[in-house]
C-alpha cells in the first residue's frame, strides 16, 4: 500500500500511526501541499479534492479521507470498538473530530507554522471553537482514560493528531490538564513518540 502524505499534517499522521501501530507494511509518498503536488493530474486523479492523505491498496484502488482511510485499515484490530454501539461513540468523535475541532486548530496551526502568521492574526471565532473543543475533551477525559472508555480506539488516533500540536497553532494546553495527561496515555498505547 502506497501512503500519499506530509509529515506535518495530522490528517496524515492518523493513517501513518494506525499503520505503524498495526505493524501494516506501507510505502511513504511524500506529498509537498505547498507546491503544488496535490494539483497535479495525476495526484488529482486519486483525489479529487486535491488533499492529502491518500492511500492507494495494493490492488490500486485509492482512498481519501483521514478518518475513512483509518476506519478501513483498522477495521479488524482493536482500534475499533467490536460492540456496534461503542464503535457509534467512536464514529460521533470522528466526525466531531472533523467538524468541530480540525477546523479551528488544525486551520489556526496551519496559518501559524505554514504560512508563518502570528498568533495575533488568528480569527478571533476560530480561536473560541478551538477553545471550545478543547474545553469540552477536557470534561470527558477527566472520567474517561480514553475517549471511548478504557480503551484506545481510532477516536483517540483522530483526536490526538491536532490537539498534541495544539501549542503550535497558539492554544496553550495548560488550562487542559485532562487532555495533557490523555495525550500521554494515547501516545503510548498507540506507540507514537511524544513531542520533544
Ligand atoms: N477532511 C480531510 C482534510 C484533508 C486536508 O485538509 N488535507 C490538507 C493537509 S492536512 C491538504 O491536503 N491541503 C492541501 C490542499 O487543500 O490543497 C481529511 O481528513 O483527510
């Protein structure tokens, strides 16, 4: 299996860390999005979209989407909940996960460490909902060592991709002690190496 990425972008690191952690053989692509490689014809012919990641099985078929990518090559490991109603409560993270928080931080990161900005020039609404996010994994996990109970699932791989860099989009994670001590727990179940 062929991964289409870049080692800065969270979406990407979900499907790399889901297949390191199931010890998933793959070949990096590595994908520059600031020079254009995700516009090219023929990267546009695997995604439309024009985004990274992408993956291309070993039977060439191609698929876009974190979060899609992660819930097809985790489909029979543990990463996912076998109970239907537990892997529902995954599913309400990954899509809240992409509606609710990879747009605020993730998008505030992206200005800050691609496009150089500072932290002052954020869009003041997107710095509230990223708080928000923030916020609200913060009372979860203080009952909660995973977000889906004890367990690590992909609901803790899609969530830690952006809000272990939370900092480098200007959200200081020290009102969040909840989140700080999930981050380190998630990191080491997953295998992931902690930030320096
Ligand atoms: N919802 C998508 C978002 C993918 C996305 O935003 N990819 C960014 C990098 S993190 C990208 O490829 N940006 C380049 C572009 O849009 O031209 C996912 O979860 O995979």
């Amino acid at each position: 299996m062929k991964i289409y990425g870049d080692l800065k972008s969270g979406n990407c690191l979900k499907v790399k860390w889901v297949c390191d952690a199931l010890a998933s053989p793959y070949q990096w692509v590595a994908v520059d999005t600031m020079k254009g490689d995700t516009r090219t014809p023929e990267f546009l012919a695997l995604n439309p979209a024009g985004q990274v990641p992408v993956v291309v099985l070993d039977d060439g078929r191609p698929l876009a989407q974190s979060n899609a990518i992660i819930r097809y090559l985790a489909r029979d490991s543990d990463l996912l909940p076998r109970d239907p109603y537990l892997a529902a409560r995954m599913d309400e993270w990954l899509f809240w996960e992409q509606y609710s928080h990879e747009p605020y931080i993730a998008v505030c990161r992206y200005q800050m460490l691609y496009l150089g900005k500072p932290a002052a020039a954020r869009d003041p609404a997107k710095v509230e909902r990223g708080h928000a996010a923030l916020a609200l994994m913060d009372r979860h996990l203080a009952d909660s060592r995973f977000l889906v109970g004890p367990d690590c699932s992909l609901a803790d791989v899609a969530l830690l991709a952006y809000s272990r860099v939370a900092p480098e989009g200007g959200f200081a994670l020290d009102g969040y002690p909840a989140v700080r001590r999930w981050i380190a727990d998630a990191e080491r179940a997953l295998g992931v190496a902690p930030l320096a």
